[in-house]
C-alpha cells in the first residue's frame, strides 16, 4: 500500500514488455515506488536494467492476454509478491496492418480480442482486488484511435474505441469504492510497435505520456489527453459530418 507520505509503492504493468507501460513505470518510480512486478508472456525482464538502478525490487509474471481465464490468478501472484497494488497499468497490446487484418479475418479477430477482451477480463480481475482493498488506481491506455475509428485503421481502432468505453464504465463502477481508473488517451506515439505506420500531427514520446499519467495520478484525473491539444481537436472531428470525416482519411 502507499506509504506514510501517501506515495505509490507498488506498481503491477500489465504487458511488461510496452515502452510506453515501462516509462510510466519509471517516472512511478523515480517517484518513490519501490516494488514493480512485470507481467507479459513468459515472463518479462528490465531490459536496460533503469528501474533496478533506481531503487526499484523487480517481480516477474507470466501474462497472456489471449487466455482471459488466467488473468484473476495473475493479479492474485502479484498481490502475493508485494501486497496490495497501488498503481496498476494496463498497457498491453498489438497494432498490426489494416491490410493484413483485411486479408485475414481471423487474424484481425485474434487482434481484437487481444486489444479490448484481454482488456475486460483483465481490468475486471484488478477492479475486484482494488475494490476489495479499498485503494489504487487502474491506468489503462486507450487511443485516439477509438475516439473516431478511421478508415484506414479501423480494426485497432474499433477494440481501442470498445477499450475507452469499457474503462470509463469501469470507473463509474469504482466510483465510491476508493479505487479509481485513469484514461489515457494518445496520440501517435512512435515506439517499435509503431515503427511500421507513418507520423501523424501532435506526436508525444513515450516519456510525455509517463509524465502526463503522473500528474493525472496526483490531480485525480480520470482522462489525460497526450498532448492535451488532441483533447478539443477530437472533440471537434467527433461532430465532422460522415462523408467529409471519409474524405479526410482516406
């Protein structure tokens, strides 16, 4: 649990292996968090070995998104290894190309189901621990993706739109409980598992996103916009008449 000086202490990310999850975890710990516990499939290590450097004891788990009927005894180990979870970060994932998924119908199915179902038996697992231990915070990561799917994405997109609505129910549902879940909302974000698809306007850094979760976390944000200017310019293009939204992505 927080310390005596209310400061996270312990840190569970869900796809150990994300650089966007690592850097939030960082800047948590660089903070004072002490306890990280790792979770991705097969387990996952501290590549550059920054987080051991800082001070933090690192925990390792295995983590399949795709097996939803694991996901309860894997927020249960991580409770064993450092008691409760003060911060959980939900920030696994796969991007994939539109065109494949469009090739491949099974592939897209088995994307999606990574990109919002893995996310709904997850964030349930945590939200019954968070609601049973009376604190935390759940930081999942959505997309402007889903904010208005477009076109020439529109299989990650739909999962990352079903993500966003699923978290902000979720939230309601911990409303009163003392837990509370953060949405996060970027922008492009150039990573590996983004290398592939070309720079859009407003980019942020995986090192942006980590800063804005840590001042959403302390001013009980429950959505941060990275960069905030995506806030109002989606608020904008949801209310852009169809057949012009169509003409701006083709």
């Amino acid at each position: 649990m927080r310390d005596s000086t209310g400061r996270v202490r312990t840190v569970l990310l869900l796809g150990g292996r994300s650089e966007i999850g690592l850097a939030v975890v960082e800047r948590l710990v660089r903070d004072g968090a002490r306890e990280v516990v790792l979770a991705a499939r097969g387990g996952a290590a501290d590549p550059p070995g920054t987080l051991a450097a800082l001070g933090a004891t690192l925990h390792s788990v295995d983590f399949d998104a795709a097996l939803p009927d694991t996901h309860t005894a894997t927020v249960a180990e991580a409770v064993s290894l450092v008691g409760d979870l003060d911060v959980v970060v939900d920030a696994f994932g796969v991007l994939g190309e539109q065109s494949e998924y469009e090739a491949d119908p099974a592939a897209a199915a088995r994307a999606a189901a990574v990109n919002y179902t893995g996310h709904v038996s997850a964030g349930l697992a945590v939200a019954a621990r968070l609601r049973e231990q009376g604190h935390g915070a759940l930081v999942v990561l959505s997309s402007v993706a889903g904010v208005r799917v477009r076109r020439f994405n529109f299989v990650y997109g739909s999962a990352k739109a079903g993500l966003d609505g699923f978290a902000q129910g979720l939230a309601d549902s911990l409303h009163g409980s003392g837990a509370r879940v953060l949405v996060v909302r970027p922008g492009y974000v150039p990573t590996r598992m983004s290398a592939h698809v070309a720079p859009a306007p407003f980019p942020a850094t995986p090192g942006q996103v980590a800063e804005a979760v840590r001042s959403g976390l302390r001013s009980g944000a429950t959505t941060v916009w990275v960069p905030r200017v995506l806030g109002p310019l989606f608020t904008g293009m949801r209310l852009l008449p169809r057949p012009l939204w169509r003409r701006l992505n083709r």
